[in-house]
C-alpha cells in the first residue's frame, strides 16, 4: 500500500479497531475526496491526529472510546457502528460508512460540531448533501451518439485524454422511466405478458414476447427513438393475436432486454431517471451483458465502476470524469433491465447492500501500472 | 526492462480458449492440441493437453502472455504455476455443457487463491445452441457459489461470448481490465 507522504495540509485521521481492509477503504475515501485533504496515520505513528474515528462494534469498542476521551478530551472522536445507540455521546456513523455522511460528520466535527460529551442525536453526525466538485468549466464536448443496434457488441475506441465534465445539479434535467413507451414496455416486462404497441393511429409499431425475451419492431430506429422521448405519446398496448403481423411487412428482431436497455437510453437522452438522486448512491446488481446490448459510451468503465461499489451519480461524474449525459443514459438502460438497487420507499427489496463480506481489497494501483493498462486498454481496442 | 504479464483463459473443453486467444495474439497460438483420446472426444476431435500460448505485444519491451489452460481436470496441478503474475482470469463457460454451473464452482474453485487480487471476467458461449441458463442466472448463481470464496470483483463482468468475434473477446478483456482499474480510461 502507498503511504501518502505526510504534509502540513494534511487533516490527520487515526483508526482504532479497523482491520486494513477497511482502513484501505477509508483511505480510498480520502483519496476520492478533493475539498479537504485527510490522511489516515499508518499504525505505529506517532503524529497527533485531529479526529479519531473508532469501530465501536468490536468487543471493547466503546469502553476505549470513553478512555481515549477520558485522558485526550479535546481529541475529536467519530465511532462507526452497525447499530448506532441513539444516546451515544459522541457522533455516530451507521455501517455501511458512505462517503456522502462521512465528509459531512468530519467536517462538522472540525468545526465544532457535536462534540464528545453532548449527545449527538441517533446519527450523530449532519448529513448534508455533498455538491459535486466543479473545477474546470470545460468547453461544450461534442456529444457521441449512441451507436444504433447494428452492431451492438463492437467496442468503443478509447477516447482521447478529456476534460473535466462538469456538473451543475441546477441543470440535471429529469425523466419520469414510467411514463411514455419505457414505461409501457416495464409493465409488459413485468407482467411477463405478450402484447403488441400500436401508436395514435392503430399501427403496430412492438409485438412483445417476454417469456421468449422476444421483440419484433415494425417501426424503424428513429421513429422509435421519437416516441421514447414523447412523455406522453399517443400508444397504446393490447394482447397481440396472430394477424398482428402480416407476412410480408417489414420487421427486425431484436431480445426484449436489448430493445429495454437502447429505449431506456434514448428515453433519458442525457435526463437523470426521477428515480434517482444526484447525490445518492446507486449500484449495480450485475453486469449489462454488453457484448449482446448497444455499447453505450464509457459503458463497460461505468459498469466496472457501480458494480465495484455504490456511488453516487455525482460521485461518478467526479471519479471517472465521465460526461452526466452519458452517466444518465447508462443509468437509464441498466435500470430499465431491472439492473440498478438505489434506496426508495416504494421498492425497499432494492436498497442499496452492505459490501459483501467476501470482496477483498483491492491495491492502490502504482501509477507505472496505471500507465501499463492504459497502453494495454489501448491496444486492445484497437485490434 | 522487460514487463512481461499474463491473462489466463480457462474453462471447460470445447468451450473456444483457444480461438478467443488466437483473436487477440499478435503470433500464430502455440498450441499443444493432440488426440483426444478419452470422454474429450465426445465434444471434440483435439483438445489441449497442456496449454495454449499466444501474445500481445504493446512495444518491443513489453508483451502480454495470453494462457488458456488445458480444459480437462486432470490438469489442473499446473494452474499456480501459470497464474503467477497474472494481470486476470477469464472464465468461459460452455451454454450446452450438462452443468454450467458446476464448471462455474469448479473453475472459480480451482482458481480460488488467485481471484483475491485478480479479477475475473466470465464469458458465456454456445447460448445461441442453448439458451438456459441466461446471463441472469448465473448472477443469480453466484452468491452460492463463491460464497466460500474471497474475490476481488465479487460482481465479476457475466457477458455471452462467441470465441470467433474478436469484438467479444476483446469486449472481455476491456472488461477485465476496467475491473482492475475503472479509471484507466481516463487519460486527463
């Protein structure tokens, strides 16, 4: 592991009752967070920290709380727990530690916020919302269009060195996924029923066999694409009957996964689903099969990426420096494929899990390596 | 200096090891095929006896070792000694084979001490002669069967595969990559 070098910016930040795997998350977390600059101390170092957060959960946890308190009582102390008690004297953060609390707690603690002796209430610590970093306000980027389903699985050359997307939460635009021809086609996906499409003036435009994971399109890319951006377009959806398709019309076949995956993304066009929260985290449940669905831009890295661990969109945008309309698209698609778990009321069988417990770390990758597999990603793509 | 490194193929017989490797390797595969001469030749005429080997070069320093291990069990002795310094494993899986997920447990099994610091990518082939199980199944498959096992990408990449479209496997190995490091592609 790399050991930051020290430095006078440095917010200090020691750990007690963490194994190194989760002191190697907290220094991703500290990694990935730009505003301030934390520094987990490395066991055995003497350096006076500024906060200490404490694993309350194992077996004396709280008792060393109470001492280090007991003899340091200006030290700032945070505890992590599982279950958090509501009386706990110091601030509390609920396990799974997410990056969009943890900020927050530090940083409300370094200003004086809930302080060891008062009770903090049952989180203990203020969540506000983190804002994506703005930096650089880059140049308009010429947006790619997604690639029609003529060749689905062909991947996308690596892009040239880019600029830092930027984000403005007050111009995300949003989406409602159940309304329109999206929507129609979750209830046939749901329902597991076959039905037929037909627009305002009785033309078939989707016969849909979801058992068979089927669908016959009588309408081509653009006039789908069309109506996928209508929030409120004159279709309907009926049981199909034999005769719905003559023999000699025109058709091509498509799985019903792909056709949900291309409308999900042209259904977004660069929206962010009502579903989801900028600053919320989201994962995902498995893969896209990206081999057999339309290769949306900088797919396969934003799969990597949410199924590695939950983030946020804005934490995305952030890390990967990937453009928000092509975040919103992919986001778009993979929840129409029932792919994504984000935390709602209405649907808590999709909350966001804790990490699972046979994930091992993953190393800070060396610069030289980073280097390595860009050449190798280059090459590859390349073929 | 020279960086040499190694991705690892492996997976059932038959199931194109050594096509998805020939797609990607700038030499002729070197291949150490013979005649079946047990329960192989049922699924195919030649199979690998001891592995195949091919390479990617990315300058005149440093190549890419592509391995595909020999599908048959009874050579799994020789699977640590191929994985060392491996930069990943990709796992493919035969759609027709009686049980896929067997192969699934087994394979991940067998490489259960590498897969802790290595991703895995795992491409499903032959769904076009049998569809079942899909895609989403063997997502479904997978918590019980890696649920002894610690893995770096414990939600590894599951894309069907045809060992002949080099858009495919160069789709797993992009896939591979981005799961060591999702940021590697971005270059500012």
């Amino acid at each position: 592991m790399t050991k930051n070098p020290s430095n006078s910016d440095s917010i200090l930040v020691r750990s007690i009752g963490m194994d190194a795997r989760k002191e190697a998350v907290f220094r991703m977390a500290f990694k990935m967070f730009t505003r301030r600059r934390y520094q987990l101390l490395d066991t055995g170092d003497t350096q006076a920290p500024a906060v200490t957060i404490i694993d309350v959960d194992g077996a004396e946890g709280m008792a060393i709380a109470h001492q280090l308190h007991s003899e340091q009582p200006e030290q700032r102390i945070l505890l992590t727990s599982v279950s958090p008690q509501a009386d706990s004297v110091f601030p509390v953060l609920q396990k799974p530690v997410r990056m969009e609390t943890l900020f927050p707690a530090l940083e409300s603690l370094l200003n004086g916020g809930p302080a060891p002796g008062k009770p903090a209430g049952r989180s203990g610590a203020t969540v506000m919302p983190i804002r994506p970093e703005v930096t650089i306000p880059a140049p308009a980027t010429p947006v790619v269009p997604s690639p029609a389903a003529a060749n689905p699985s062909a991947p996308k050359p690596v892009a040239a060195p880019r600029l830092t997307p930027v984000l403005r939460p007050e111009e995300i635009r949003h989406f409602n996924p159940q309304a329109g021809l999206l929507g129609l086609l979750q209830i046939i996906r749901r329902d597991q029923s076959s039905a037929i499409i037909v627009d305002g003036q009785q033309q078939i435009i989707l016969r849909l066999d979801p058992m068979a994971d089927q669908a016959i399109l009588l309408a081509d890319d653009e006039h789908l694409k069309s109506l996928a951006r209508e929030e409120h377009p004159q279709l309907q959806m009926r049981a199909p009957n034999h005769a719905d398709v003559p023999a000699h019309a025109s058709t091509r076949r498509l799985t019903l996964q792909s056709l949900l995956w291309q409308m999900g993304a042209w259904t977004a066009d660069g929206r962010l689903s009502q579903q989801l929260q900028i600053n919320a985290p989201v994962q995902l449940k498995q893969w896209p099969n990206l081999t057999r669905l339309t290769m949306l831009p900088d797919a396969l890295r934003l799969a990597a990426f949410l199924a590695r661990s939950p983030a946020s969109p804005a934490l995305t945008v952030k890390m990967l420096r990937v453009e928000p309309h092509d975040l919103f698209n992919f986001l778009a698609a993979a929840d129409s494929l029932g792919l994504l778990r984000y935390n709602t009321a209405e649907n808590p069988d999709n909350r966001i899990q804790p990490t699972t417990s046979n994930a091992s770390t993953p190393a800070e990758i060396p610069a030289a390596k980073r280097s390595f597999l860009g050449r190798l990603l280059a090459r590859i793509s390349g073929l | 200096m020279r960086e040499d490194n190694k991705i690892i193929f492996t997976g059932p017989v038959g199931v194109g090891k050594t096509t998805a490797i020939s797609a990607l390797s700038d030499i002729p595969i070197i291949s150490t095929d013979a005649q079946a001469s047990d329960m192989t030749l049922n699924r195919k005429g030649h199979t690998t006896v001891a592995m195949d080997y091919g390479v990617l070069k990315l300058d005149e320093n440093t190549k890419i070792h592509l391995y595909g291990t020999p599908g048959q069990e009874r050579f799994d002795f020789m699977w640590d000694i191929l994985t060392t310094g491996g930069l990943g494993l990709i796992l493919m899986l035969d759609n027709t084979r009686p049980n896929p997920k067997k192969d699934l447990h087994f394979f991940l099994h067998a490489f259960k001490d590498f897969i802790v610091d290595v991703p895995v990518v795992i491409g499903v082939s032959k769904t076009d002669v049998q569809a079942q199980p899909q895609i989403a199944d063997y997502a479904s498959m997978l918590p019980e069967v890696t649920a002894d096992l610690r893995m770096l990408n414990p939600i590894p990449p599951i894309f069907e595969v045809d060992g002949r479209n080099k858009d495919d496997v160069k789709n797993l190995v992009m896939a591979l990559l981005y799961s060591i490091d999702p940021g590697i592609g971005d270059q500012s």
